[in-house]
C-alpha cells in the first residue's frame, strides 16, 4: 500500500488540522452531538452514541479497493472541532477521491467557512493524485444538494433503499472532474456507478 500522504493545511488560519483517526474519537462525538443539523436531515435523529466509532473504524464494502482513508478534523484555539471530514483516496479506481462525510459546525454556516474548507481539501486531493472527486448526497437534502451542484459536481448514478438511522433514503451519487475531463471517462473507470440501459 502506498504511503499516506500530509492532511491539509487549514485555510483558517484560527483552525488548526487534527488527525482523528489517532485518539480523536471523543472530540468527533462530541463534535456530531453539538451539531445534530446533518443527522436530523439525514438520519431523521441526532447523532446516537458510537456515531464517532463508526464514522472512524467502519470498514469498506468487501471487494471495493482504495488506498487510504483519512479522517481530520479543523480545532478551535480551545480544542473543539468545528469541522470534519472523512476523505477515501483511490476508491473503486485511482484517481477517484470520495468524501464520505464533510460537517461544519451549524454556527459557521453562511460564513463563507465551508467552501473554504471544502477548496482547500478539493486541492489537497489533487496535490495527492485525485482526477475526480465523488461524493452520495441524500436526495432531498436540498441544502448540500444546492452546494454540491455549486462545487462542480454532477449526478452520476442514484441508489435507492439506503437506510440510514432512521430513515430509509435515496442517494445521489455525484461526481466531480478535476481536469475538465468527460463524465465517460469517469463511467469507464467505475462500473458500479455507469448508466444502466433501458430495457427494450
């Protein structure tokens, strides 16, 4: 396996980058308790006990390859999180960065914070190898919905079914090109995710 490469610098300079995935699982439970916004809309309820375990530890669907998995969060001068990210290099194929979770705290929404955070990482993943960045939003969730399509990203595939707490939802699986390049390209690379022809 190839070697993890640095986390990110943050691009604020009161918020500094931590490692998670070492001892961070207390300040991540704490993090998703303060700010139950994402797990209300997603979840149908706010984040329950071991949502911060399993956000860290949950291993990948078997035969889905990937080089690395990072989780970092960006800590306040008095230690808090006040935001986190969970970041797949290489998933499914290389060159195709997922990003299973992306939170900023309620408070700092419409600061300007989230997109700075979120450029900051998309650049961080191209510095590593990424060509495309890939991402599910649930449907519905008309606010990361709305932010996602301003990013860039495209809708490449739906999943429908997917229980999620309490909630039984549809996934939009959303693809972003980092170099201009063709959705076929991307289609050619992840067969999971290609159009499925209608039946005749």
């Amino acid at each position: 396996m190839e070697t993890a490469i640095d986390l990110p610098p943050s691009p604020i300079t009161s918020l500094q980058v931590v490692n998670l995935l070492s001892d961070g699982e207390n300040a991540l439970q704490t993090f998703f308790e303060a700010n139950p916004f994402y797990f209300l809309a997603v979840h149908g309820a706010p984040a329950q006990p071991g949502e911060a375990y399993e956000e860290l530890y949950e291993e990948l669907p078997v035969g889905w390859s990937f080089t690395h998995k990072y989780v970092f969060g960006y800590q306040g001068c008095e230690g808090q999180l006040e935001a986190m990210a969970n970041v797949v290099s290489d998933l499914l194929a290389e060159g195709i960065w997922h990003v299973g979770t992306f939170m900023v705290a309620t408070d700092r929404h419409g600061t300007g914070n989230s997109q700075a955070l979120y450029r900051s990482l998309e650049a961080w993943a191209q510095r590593g190898g990424a060509r495309w960045m890939r991402l599910g939003v649930v449907q519905g969730h008309t606010r990361a919905e709305a932010i996602w399509q301003r990013c860039g990203y495209l809708q490449v595939a739906e999943r429908n079914g997917i229980v999620m707490g309490s909630r039984t939802n549809v996934i939009r699986v959303m693809a972003k090109p980092l170099y201009g390049q063709p959705l076929t390209e991307y289609y050619s690379l992840v067969e999971r995710d290609r159009p499925v022809p209608n039946a005749a």
